[in-house]
C-alpha cells in the first residue's frame, strides 16, 4: 500500500521544484524528501521527475499522477487544518451526553451560533449518568433523574407526545 507522505512529498517537490524547497515546505529532511521520492517511483514503476544540476522537472507520468491527486491531497489536507486539535486557550469545550433525537430537536440547529466547541455523545441514559458523575461528560440532557449525589438536576425543555392514528383505526380505547 503506498504511503500518503509519499504523494505529500511528491505534490510538494512538483510544486517547489526542488528537493531542497519540498523539504523546507514540509518541514522535513532533504534524504527524507529524497526517500519519499525513490519509494513512490519504485511503487508506481515509473520516473516522475528529470532531475537537472538546481531544478527538477515533472516528467509527462508526473504531471498525470499530480493532476490525479492534487484534489484528493488539498481535501485532506483541509481535513486535517479543521479536525486539528484547536490550541487556543479561549475556545472552550463542553461534553453533552443525550439521545439523538434530543440532538436533533433541540440543539443540533443551534451549534454554528455556540461561542464553544460541543461534543456530543448518544448513549443510553444510566450509562450517560456513570459517564457525568466519573467525569466523562460536562452535562447530560436526559429525561430520567439518577441517583448521584454531588449531580443538579434542571429543566430543560416538556416534551409533548403526541399518538396519531388513521382514520379507520378505533381509537376509543386508547
């Protein structure tokens, strides 16, 4: 199986053109650049670079492999900068434990205006409680009270539960 870094490190040699400015880019070695180079050559059986006295030069198989993964490459490397662990101090972090349907109805429409991150986990409600009360989780929205000490218990929202039923079906005894 080829290595990302390999196709990292040959975008960054097309795109610099030179092992030298790849190497600074990615903030590695110049062996290291050359190595991610003579590996992925060997695994795809083909020379993806002319190699001059200060340049070098995408061959006609190189400028094909960097049009197939440049889009690939730039999405995950955009995946990466958003999923990075934030290390701003100011940003916080709040752990909520409730049901998905919950999630839905209440807060999911709500999270882009929230001046804090969320993470949210779906579970059963006894285990989401073990979780609040060992630390795990910041809060839970749950319509069952436990028996915790230390835990405070607060209205969130009544829910209204409503039975629909069709025209035909005798509802006399419901």
């Amino acid at each position: 199986m080829v290595n990302f870094e390999w196709f990292r490190t040959f975008k960054a040699i097309y795109e610099t053109g030179s092992l030298t400015g790849a190497a600074e880019a990615l903030f590695i070695s110049q062996p290291g650049v050359s190595l991610h180079l003579s590996s992925l050559e060997s695994y795809v059986g083909y020379k993806l670079f002319d190699r001059t006295s200060r340049k070098m030069v995408s061959t006609e198989r190189g400028k094909i492999l960097y049009n197939y993964i440049l889009e690939a490459i730039c999405k995950l490397e955009d995946a990466e900068r958003h999923f990075h662990k934030s290390t701003e101090k100011d940003v916080p972090t709040i752990s909520i434990g409730m049901c998905f349907e919950t999630f839905q109805f209440t807060l999911e429409s709500y999270l882009p205006t929230l001046p804090f991150n969320v993470i949210i986990k779906f579970g059963e409600y006894p285990e989401m409680l073990a979780d609040l009360d060992n630390g795990i989780l910041d809060m839970i929205v749950t319509p069952h009270k436990g028996d915790y000490k230390g835990l405070e218990y607060k209205p969130f929202f009544k829910e209204r539960i409503v039975v629909l039923a069709g025209a035909q079906t005798p509802t006399d005894e419901i």
